[in-house]
C-alpha cells in the first residue's frame, strides 16, 4: 500500500542539479524541480532569468552541462526533440516554429501526415486541423497559408500541433503572449483540460494574474538561480514580481498628465486595408498616447500597417493637418513615423547581426562619411543607446538574436528612435516580456508623450492600454466599433465593444 502511495506521489519528471554555460557564460546554476502529474507547475522571471533554457534542455532541444532529468524516477538524456517527443515530452515555443509557406492543416500534420492508401488525404487532415485549432477557441481556416496569419493566429496554430502529440508533459513557454483575454481564457480552459486528464504541465508567462489562476506551484528563477518555489495558492501577483525582480514594482504605470486640448498630429479619415480593415476613422493628438484595442484577428495592425505603408491601402491621411500618401514605409519614415513590429525576431531586428548594425541600420545615412561608415561614431551612438535604453547583455559584440527578449525589444526601440520622429506607433509593446523590463518600457513611452511626440499603442493586454494611455480605439472584424477615455477605459467596457457581448457577458469574461 505504501508502495503504491510512492508511486502516485512519484514526479512524471525532477532535475538535479542542472546547469547550463554557453562559453564562460552560466545561464542556469544547479537547479532542481519535481514536475507531477495533473499539476501545472508555473516557471517565472525576468528576461534573462534563464526560464526558455531551462525548457529546451527539457525538451530536448539543449544539452545540460551538468545535471540529470528524470523520468519516473529514471535517468534519462535526450539526443533531441524527437526522443523527447517519443518520451512524451512537448515543448510549444516561444518562437514561431511554422513553415509559412504551408497551410494550417499541412504545419499540423508535418511529419505525420494523414494518408488515404498511397495519397495524402488532405481532407482528414483539414477536419481534425480546424477541430484543433476550434478547441483553442478560434476560427481559423485550415486550409488557408500560414504566412497570411497574424502573429497571435500563428501561435494558436503552433500550439494546436503540440498538442496533437500523445503527451504526459506538456511545456508552454509564453503561449499567452500574443492573445488578447477572450483567447487566454479559451487557452487556460485548455490547459485545464489538460490538467484533469492527469498531463504535467510546464508554463512560462510574464502575465502574473494569469498564473495565479492557472498554476498550483510556482517557482521562481533570477539570474539563473532558482530563487524560490511556492504554492500559487500562497503568492499574489505582487509577491511574484517582488520574487522576480528582487524590488517593488506595486506602481506599474507611470503617472500620465492629459492635456486639456492637443491639435492633431495625424487624421485617419475613411481608410481601408482590402480583407483587414473597412472605413476607419481616427485621430491622433500632439503628445498623446492613443490604444488599439481588438480580439486576434480584428485588423488593428493591418490597419496600422496600411497607414504607414507596409500594406495596400486606401483612404485620406492628413499629417499636422496636410494631405499625405505613403506608397512604401520609406515614405512614412522620412515623414517622422516609424512602426515597431509586433515580430520582434521576423521584421524589427537582423538576429544574426551585432548590436551596432541593429541599432544603425535604418538611419545609416546619418553615420555614413563619404562613401564609408563611421564606425567610432557608431559604436559611440551604441554606448548611448546602452545607457539610455538599459539594454543588457554580456557584450556589445554580441548577436541581436542572443539578447533576451526584453533587451531585444530596447534595442529595437533605440534603433527607431534613432530617426527622431514625431509619431511613434508600438505593436504589442511587451509581448513576452518580464514586469521589470515592462515598468521601463512604459515609462519610455509616458517620456515620449511628455516630450510632444504622439504614440499609437496596439496590444492585447487591456491593462497595459487603460495603464498607459489616454484614450483607446477599440476595433472589431475589421471595423472601428467605439472608443473609451476617461472613467469608461475599463476592461468590460473595452470587452463589450471588442466581442459585441452584453455587459453581463463582458464583465465573465474581464473578471
């Protein structure tokens, strides 16, 4: 009977002792965690705190330096993912890992197609991909090109074909961070699911409500080290970022001051991205700090993609009041707008370039003397991005693509602010990074208004909008629904217009 008892209480899996170098670079120092079956057992800490190393050692995809992973007790090493895989262990990344040139049903089932006899039955595999992607709370055709999807749409998927692997542990590394609330609360109603079927689960997010809720045990990594473990039950929100970040950080947002009057600094009249966004209308104020708000799929950054010129478009845009067209990003550059992509990794840096080549690259005729680069200028220009910014890592020879994320996201933000424009517009601002490296960003972002620049901020996180801004567009299927400012900027209301649900529906869904 005893034996029995041992056995339930057994981990599906434990480290002992694990660390992790890269070069004379400790990332992960003699760690030691026991993961259990039907238990989410939720990992958090800033960027950098070594959180992604620890899953892909357990995943598979890293060697350990030192250590050793058990699996029921024994011993184990993984050659790769797929003897991991084999093991039962699924990993849904951070990053997006889709071929895009393929459909949803085709990325689901790559590597395990569905056949009919000697054929590929294609539309097996369209049904249970649409299934899988419906369970997750979304419509997504199946059959449709996954580099057409949005950021968060392409998450959805990608979480969809992990979980198409038979598995006992399941790890997902920030699957919330492109999803608005509705999709969240869709997801934890997975993860749940999960949890019940008597899955270990593994979850990494910066989003601290939203481990409370779904998390039984939290442990906390800082600089590598594991710093605590606790019930979830035992930890609020702010016990968990004081653990993080080893301070107070109760007072997220900075104070915002909103002028009586702005004039406007841009006028978006009737505008159009064909399949995305249908006769928007918007104004943006000198020094203001104006939301988009939406579900996945509700056209915010197509919209604001066709206004600056990355996508086909259609409609009048007037800049301090002055009639203006931008056929390409270039046009709206030299205007004095710049956009920063939602896709970090994808469209803001060149992760396989230095700092210094990041930071320049779309101001370099400022550093060019003659028909040379001015490389003491850049490397001077690097310095003060580094103070100014607070960008960390080891050295200012590194590849942009080994930053952590939330130093990827400064440097992305020194390097627009390198052009000196008067607009700003922030996709997803913090998407996938910690709260310490949040407090810095937002304050950035207050400075900017302070300093008379005007600034659009498209996210998910209805905190962050109502935290930040003055007010906030909310924008569904396409169309702009409302606007809230003032005592109306709460999450219910903003869920009222974003989902057309009744206030009682809403207020489920915000709480």
């Amino acid at each position: 009977m005893a034996d029995a008892a041992a056995t339930r209480d057994m981990p599906v899996m434990q480290v002992e002792g694990l660390s992790k170098s890269f070069g004379p670079v400790e990332v992960l120092r003699d760690i030691g965690l026991s993961f259990h079956a039907g238990k989410v057992h939720a990992i958090i800490g800033e960027n950098g705190a070594g959180k992604s190393t620890l899953m892909k050692i357990l995943a598979g995809h890293l060697e350990p330096t030192n250590g050793t992973i058990r699996i029921d007790g024994e011993p184990v090493t993984f050659t790769g993912p797929v003897e991991a895989e084999a093991r039962g262990i699924v990993l849904v990344h951070q990053e997006i890992l889709l071929a895009p040139d393929l459909t949803v049903a085709q990325n689901l089932f790559l590597g395990r197609e569905l056949s009919n006899g000697l054929m590929v039955d294609d539309r097996v595999m369209n049904e249970r991909a649409a299934k899988a992607v419906r369970d997750l709370g979304v419509k997504i055709d199946p059959r449709v090109v996954v580099g057409r999807l949005s950021i968060a749409q392409r998450q959805l998927v990608q979480i969809a074909r992990a979980l198409l692997v038979p598995h006992r542990v399941a790890i997902f590394d920030e699957p919330t961070a492109s999803l608005t609330p509705v999709e969240t609360e869709a997801l934890l109603k997975v993860i749940d699911d999960i949890r019940n079927s008597g899955i270990a689960v593994l979850y990494i997010s910066h989003r601290l409500p939203e481990v409370k809720t779904i998390a039984d045990t939290v442990s906390v990594l800082r600089d590598g080290n594991l710093v605590a473990t606790h019930p979830a039950a035992d930890l609020q929100p702010v016990d968990m970022a004081r653990l993080m970040v080893g301070r107070d950080v109760s007072k997220l947002y900075p104070d915002r001051h909103a002028a009586a009057t702005r004039r406007p600094a841009l006028e978006i009249e009737d505008f159009s991205v064909p399949g995305y966004a249908s006769h928007a209308s918007f104004t943006l104020g000198k020094g203001e700090i104006l939301g988009f708000a939406g579900l996945v799929g509700a056209g915010r950054t197509e919209l604001l993609e066709g206004v600056v010129g990355l996508r086909t478009a259609h409609g009048a845009v007037k800049l301090a009041g002055k009639p203006v067209h931008f056929a390409n990003v270039h046009d709206s550059m030299r205007a004095g707008i710049v956009y920063l992509s939602e896709d970090r990794k994808g469209k803001g840096l060149l992760l396989q370039q230095d700092l210094r080549v990041n930071l320049t690259l779309a101001s370099l005729g400022r550093f060019m003397r003659g028909l040379v680069i001015d490389r003491r200028k850049e490397r001077a220009a690097l310095d003060r991005a580094i103070g100014e910014f607070d960008i960390r890592g080891g050295r200012k020879e590194m590849l942009a693509g080994q930053l952590s994320g939330g130093n990827q996201q400064k440097l992305l933000l020194a390097k627009m602010m390198m052009l000196e424009p008067e607009i700003v517009v922030i996709d997803e601002p913090t998407r996938g990074i910690d709260i310490g490296t949040k407090e810095q960003i937002y304050k950035f972002i207050a400075r900017l208004a302070e300093g008379g620049k005007s600034v659009i901020v498209i996210s998910s996180e209805m905190p962050e909008l109502i935290g930040i801004c003055d007010r906030i567009v909310v924008m569904r299927a396409g169309r702009i629904v409302g606007e809230v400012t003032g005592e109306h900027m709460t999450e219910n209301e903003i869920v009222v217009l974003a989902t057309g649900a009744t206030a009682e529906e809403a207020a489920l869904v915000a709480e």
